[in-house]
C-alpha cells in the first residue's frame, strides 16, 4: 500500500527549530539533520506498521544519529506527523497536539 504524507504545523515549527539550531552550531549540521530525517519519512512511508506504538495510537520513529523522534499516526492512506521531537524533553510537552 502507497501512503501519503502530511505534516502539522506543528512539526514543521519543530523541524525549522531543530535545522537552524544545528546549522547554528555547525555550518552543515542542520543540512545533515535534515538528510536524516528524509531517510526516517522514507522509511515509514516504507512501511510504518514496522515502527512501535509508544503513546495510544502514536507510532514513533527514533532517528540514529540524532536524538530526535518522528511521531507519527496512521490515518487510511495518510501518515501524519504531529511532532518532531528532541528525546530529552518531557513527552506530555507534545501530547495535545
């Protein structure tokens, strides 16, 4: 099965967030970042069922390199991603979205 994708808003403000501030501490850094998670969407539009239910129905997709995970819900046909989140911040951060 073919999944589309749709990102909140939310999650594109965190995906901004964390580019910069990597690009802020190391030009490039941010353009790294950047590459790993198109690698992690291209995985779990792969196949998302392969990635762990952590919260209710949210799946989340740890990245290797980074300490960002990828949460993600499976709509039909539609993953959507609600937030891109740094593993040391408190998760109820995250929850109402």
């Amino acid at each position: 099965m073919r999944y589309t994708l749709s990102i909140a808003e939310a999650a594109e403000d965190d995906l901004r967030y964390a580019f910069l501030w990597y690009e802020e501490q190391k030009e490039g850094l941010g353009l790294s970042f950047e590459k790993h998670i198109s690698k992690a969407v291209a995985s779990i539009l792969d196949n998302p069922f392969k990635t762990q239910i952590r919260y209710g129905s949210t799946r989340v997709f740890f990245l290797k390199k980074f300490p960002f995970g990828i949460h993600f819900h499976i709509q039909e046909k539609t993953i959507l991603i609600v937030a891109v989140f740094h593993m040391s911040q408190n998760p109820e951060k995250w929850k109402g979205r």
